[in-house]
C-alpha cells in the first residue's frame, strides 16, 4: 500500500490490536463502465451486533445513500481522494448503501532510489482495464474489521472480472456480462479485476488453477497452470491446506508483481519472463499463506515479506546450491543501501518502497527467519511455521505470534531472540583473532577468539565455523557468542587447511573486507558520490551521459556531477562514477590492469574479448579504498536505456551490453578476495569444495515438488529489466 494511504489508514485505526475484529458480510451488485471510467454499486452490509456507530472509507464523490434497513450515514471529511463516513445502524438487519460515480484513477511513478522507479495507482476503472481494492475506495471499507463477500458484477460483454475466492460464474445477459465471486473466509479487502481477458483452467488437487491473459497464448498459460498446481501441492505440504478455492495468474495493463488473496496480479513483460517462474511466482503464491490468509498486523511490523521471500526466493535458490550466494547478496544489500540514518528495526517495516526498506523488510527479515531455523533445526522450523499457520489463519498476526508458534514447536524461550532482531537495528560486525594450531597425540587443537567489533551492544549469535583438513574432510562447530568476545577450542585428528567464519552467510551480519567484492549497488546504494562527465566525447554521447546523470542524481541529493576539465583529481572519500571511454580519469581505474584496456574500448573478462562500436559496459573496481565505476559506450543510443537498466543490476561488478535498447551480453560478480574470517594453515590455497547444506523439505521425506518448473529453461538471474524488483505493495505486499 502506499505510504500516503497508510498513514491515514493508521490514523483511522484507534484500536487495531490483536483483538478479534469484526467480521462484516458485503453482498455487492456492481455494475462497471470502462469507457466511462464509472461504476455504479449497492452494498448489503451484515453488520455485526453491539456497537453503535461504524467508521468506513470510499472513495471521493460517489455519493452514498441509504437504500435499505434503518441507518444514519454522514461524512466525516476527506483527505486526497477518498471520504470517510460514519454509519449508525438504528436497528438490526442489513444495510443496502447505493453510490455511483467516476474512479479513473491514474497511473502513478514512484521513484525508488537512483534510476529506480515503479508505476502505481490507487484503482483505475479505464477500457484498458480494472484494478480495484480497499485503497481505492470501490466498496465501504470498514478499516479496521474483515469482510467476507458475494460479488456481482455486470461487465461489456466480452470482459470478465476476478476477485479473490471462488468463482467465475459468468452470465450473458442482454446488457453484457454478470461475472459473480464469492468468499465466506474472513478477508482484509476485497479486489476487483476486470479486462477483456482469454481464460484457461485446470482442476488441481488443491484447488484450480486458473490463468487470465490479455491475448490468446496456450502454451505460456499451460506453463503457469502447471505451475500452480505444483506450488499449491509443495507449500500445502510445508505449511498446511491452500486457503482458497483457486489460484490465478491475472495479466495486468502495467508492469506489478503483486500478490492478491488467491491471484496474483502481474505485468505483461514480467509474467514472459522465464526465470519468474521460478522467483516472483512462488513468492506470490505462497503470499496465500502469508499475508493474505494470515493477516498482517503492521502496528507491529510486516513478517511476511521476509517470511515469503525466504521461503521462495531463498528456497528455490537453496534447491539449486546458491543458498549461500543468496545470502551473502543480501547481505550485501543491506551493507550498500541501509546507510547510518536509514537503518530501522523489523517491528517498523510497512513495505518496500526503495531499495533501503528492501534490504530491512525482506533481506534482514529472511536472515532472521534462516538464523532460527539454523538454531532450531529443520523439523521444529517446519513445525513452527505449521502451528502459526494453523493458529492464525483468517487472523492478524505478528512477530509475537510467530514467537509464540515456534516456541511451542521447539520447546526454546525465544523472547530475546526475537527482541534482538525484530527490535533493534545494526548488525554485528565479527572477528577472529589469535587462532593457534597445536600438535597433540590425538590430532590438533585449534584455538582461537570470536568477537563482535561493532559499536553497538553485542548480539546473541551462534556462530558457524568451518575447517577444511588437508584429508579433504570438513569438521563444522557452532560456537556460542552472546557477549563481546569468546574463545573455542576445536580437536582435529589431522592437519587442518583452511578455518573459516560463517563461510556460507549463516549469520545477519555486515560483511568483512573481501567478502563482498565491488558491485554496481555500492554506488547505486550510496548516500552521497560524484559522477564525472567527460569532456572529450562527441557532442551526441556527452549530451547522453549528462541526461542519464541528471537521471540518476535528481532524487539523490548527496550525489554532485561534474565535468572531467572541473577536477584536478578524482576525491577519495567518496564512491565516483565516471562516465565514458575518452574520461580523463578513466586510467584511474586500470592502476590494478585487470582486462579493461580505455584505449581500445576493450574488455577481456571471463575468456571473453568484449570491444566493437555496439558495446556499453558497465563496471565497478575498488580503487584506493572507494568504489570506482565506469559507463562507456560509443553508442549514444544506448544510454537511456543503460539509465534506465543498470540500477536494476545492483549485484553485478561487471555487466556488458549490446545494441541500442541495449540487450546484456555479460554479467557477473568479481571473485571474492581474502578476508579476516579465514585463516591458512599452509602456503597453497586451493580452491575448497563447497559445504552445501540441504534445502528446506516440505517434509522430512521429500517429493521434490515444481520438477516441472525446474525444466523449464530460466536465466540464472534474480533482477534484470526494469521489471522483477521482488514484489510490490498491496494490501498484502508483493
Ligand atoms: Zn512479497
């Protein structure tokens, strides 16, 4: 949801704790006109007995009347464009309201930090489409109470509409077409979908899978409908039943990834992705557990981004053995883009908006969620996340709840567990330090001291530690540090290679020197920079990389711009971009040769020789202590779409393009370097096998699920495009 929008919601709600809250019944006759962009709607509302007076919001100018049962209706104000009104039942019995009016709704941008923006709207009735919800104001929405709901709508005769439950029943009248949903569980809104859409379906055991496009397109909506029914099946066996009587993918008139109570409304593009199959899908379906049948309670924090972005997004890359890489660009996120100021505790978070809350609301909140599992073990992790679901279904729930649940699964007191990283902001900075290695008769013993260097109060951590012996076994200790500092004693019966700290990103913590090499986001995610223009380029080029400057620094004011002829030398306490191959500075970069040869507009990377006239590259080194990146192209042409592109590629060091919209040919992140959480035993480094710990089972024996899904053909990528930023706001989140 918007921020505007939740503010007053906030405002509006006086008393929204974890008390039961009223249930109210709406049987809704609506009647939508997309070529007028009105709709003309009567509510029946069940209200429940016992109390007097009831506060609900629509949207401005649709004018409500009492039509049925005894009330008193009067307005309360406004703010932006919606109303709020008071309603006093004078009796029993329902209540038929009757309004009607225009809600056109406009799409909105928000920016999202530098070069990141998303399109919005708080409902939009257009021919192009209907996206409605409780922020739009299409239906009396009582703010703090849940609703069930019969739907009927009368559409153009070749439209059809999707709301959230059961249905379609569709009807063909003389007028056009009467679509009908129903939905008997409690909800915390109720949407409203319409288009002229082509629509496919498939029974499935839990429940049908249905797919809603805007063209006829068979075999992309068999994908999905396959899909569906392997993700009911995986996560109605990890958690517990699908709460619904459908799930839909519904194609949307502009690019979102949002997850709906049983839909998921996305964008053209972004559904034709392949890898989305793999990513925002199951995160949007498994948003039917979290958040739309276990409701948020946002006074206390949203826990259902981490949650699902950790049971998705992180699963299925721990199915493929980059669990670990998934952290640690977590991680990496919230180093890059939570500066000092911009840091806030888990209890706080509402919803993503940039890529700071992002990095909070689902980065440190799914480490939150892999800390307690690593703690309490798969079977009581799988058996908390059971018991939560199954004790707050159709409820509203927080962080509490969630404690309470895997308390009882796990037999453990986690009251300062969850405290300490739903309540505080930070993260431990940790050491190792005076590691020795002793012969004795039985083997080794390896000693050495763990410490939190942070400023802040040290955290209640256990920490992973790795040896890799030269026998090519691997002996891996959890050691307990709640306080500054501890020492460990690990016995080894033969030479030890390589000890390690958290070497698979275990543990919410910043990242030392060395764990986490130069990329994109540690300029794209600082508060302040310097982007150099060149001087000497062609004027169509210079012109080009002012524009995507000017782009990128408009909503960012710590960031200056600044010609190369203006600088004597590039400033050293600061992130710098420079922009162009004929930079002054550009030799800056190649002090440390790695492949880029400016000269000859030349990249030999990864056994690649990437050079010609269609070629921009995108780069960043660490040089002289602070991230030092280049743009260069010698196609004009193809700067707005770099603008537009690359913040999108926060993750990479290094990414090449083609042509002029321009297509990526190249990406990739630079090695990782040496850092203070490992030490050698001998000369030889060579390089060690991964320890892959196993993926999250839906049970402890486990029916690989989704095989369908891990055939299909899909870039190993988490973000490219100006799409498939991980979800976005609704009611319920992306
Ligand atoms: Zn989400």
């Amino acid at each position: 949801m918007s921020l505007r929008w939740l503010v007053l919601t906030l405002l509006l709600m006086t008393s929204m704790g974890l008390q039961a809250q009223p249930l109210i019944g709406h049987d809704i006759e609506a009647r939508l006109t997309p070529a007028q962009g009105t709709l003309a709607v009567r509510d029946t509302l069940s209200l429940p007995a016992g109390q007097d007076e009831w506060t609900f919001v629509l949207h401005q100018g649709l004018n409500p009347q009492v039509l049925a049962g005894d009330a008193h209706l009067e307005t309360l104000g406004s703010r932006d464009d919606s109303e709020v009104f008071r309603l006093r039942p004078q009796g029993s019995g329902p209540i038929t309201l009757g309004y009607s009016g225009p809600l056109q709704g406009e799409l909105q941008t928000a920016a999202e930090g530098m070069g990141r923006s998303r399109q919005w709207t708080r409902g939009i009735i257009s021919p192009d489409g209907v996206v409605l919800d409780g922020n739009s104001g299409w239906y009396p929405h009582f703010t703090d109470s849940l609703q069930h709901f019969s739907l009927q709508v009368m559409l153009p005769a070749d439209w059809t509409a999707i709301a959230q439950g059961a249905g379609p029943n569709r009807l063909a009248t003389t007028e056009g077409t009467r679509v009908s949903w129903h939905e008997d569980q409690p909800q915390d809104d109720i949407y409203l979908i319409a288009a002229p859409f082509v629509t496919y379906t498939q029974p499935t055991a839990r429940g049908e899978a249905q797919v809603y496009l805007r063209n006829p397109e068979p075999e992309l909506a068999q994908r999905y409908l396959d899909a569906t029914a392997d993700y009911l099946a995986f996560y109605s066996d990890l958690i517990g039943p699908y709460p619904y009587a459908k799930f839909a993918l519904v194609e949307n008139f502009w690019e979102t990834g949002y997850g709906m109570p049983s839909f998921t409304l996305l964008g053209s593009q972004v559904l034709r992705l392949p890898f989305i199959l793999k990513s925002s899908y199951p995160h949007e379906i498994l948003h039917n557990w979290w958040g739309n049948s276990v409701f948020i309670d946002y006074e206390t924090g949203n826990w259902s981004e981490g949650l699902t972005a950790y049971l998705a997004d992180h699963l299925f890359k721990e199915r493929e053995g980059q669990g670990a890489a998934y952290r640690r660009d977590s991680l990496q996120a919230y180093a890059d883009y939570v500066g000092a100021g911009e840091d806030f505790p888990l209890t706080t978070f509402q919803g993503r908006h940039g890529s700071a809350s992002q990095a909070i609301g689902y980065g440190k909140s799914l480490m939150l969620f892999h800390m307690l599992r690593r703690d309490l073990g798969d079977a009581a992790f799988r058996a908390g996340l059971q018991a939560f679901y199954r004790e707050n279904r159709f409820r509203t729930a927080g962080f509490d709840q969630l404690r309470i649940a895997f308390e009882q699964a796990s037999g453990r007191d986690l009251k300062g567990y969850f405290e300490t990283w739903t309540q505080r902001v930070g993260a431990p900075d940790l050491a190792l330090t005076e590691v020795t290695l002793e012969p004795v008769a039985s083997g080794f013993q390896l000693r050495g001291r763990l410490e939190q260097t942070q400023p802040e109060a040290p955290f209640p951590l256990t920490v992973p530690l790795l040896v890799h012996l030269k026998d090519g076994s691997q002996i891996q200790e959890r050691i307990s540090l709640d306080g500054r500092a501890t020492e460990f004693l690990i016995e080894l019966p033969t030479p030890p290679l390589r000890l390690a700290l958290d070497p698979d990103f275990d543990l919410f913590r910043r990242l030392a020197p060395g764990e986490n090499p130069p990329s994109l986001s540690r300029l794209l995610g600082a508060a302040r920079g310097l982007i150099v223009l060149p001087t000497a380029e062609t004027e169509a080029l210079a012109t080009g990389y002012r524009q995507l400057a000017e782009s990128w620094t408009k909503d960012a004011p710590g960031w200056e711009v600044v010609k190369d002829e203006a600088l004597d030398r590039l400033p050293e306490d600061r992130p710098v971009w420079l922009l162009g191959w004929r930079n002054r500075f550009v030799t800056a970069l190649t002090a440390q040769p790695f492949g880029l040869d400016p000269e000859s507009h030349r990249l030999e990377l990864s056994g690649e020789n990437l050079a010609g006239d269609d070629l921009s590259l995108a780069l960043v080194r660490e040089v002289a202590g602070r991230p030092l990146g280049l743009i260069a192209t010698l196609n004009p042409a193809a700067l707005p779409g770099l603008a537009r592109k690359l913040p999108h590629y926060g993750k990479y060091g290094y990414l090449a393009f083609t042509g002029s919209e321009p297509s990526n040919r190249l990406k990739g992140q630079w090695p990782a370097g040496e850092s203070r959480l490992q030490v050698w035993f001998t000369a030889e480094r060579p390089a060690l096998a991964p320890v892959v710990a196993p993926a999250l089972a839906a049970r402890t024996t486990e029916a690989q699920p989704a095989d369908r899904v891990s055939g299909t053909p899909s870039a190993p990528v988490f973000v490219t495009s100006p799409v498939a930023a991980p979800l976005s706001p609704t009611a319920a989140g992306e």
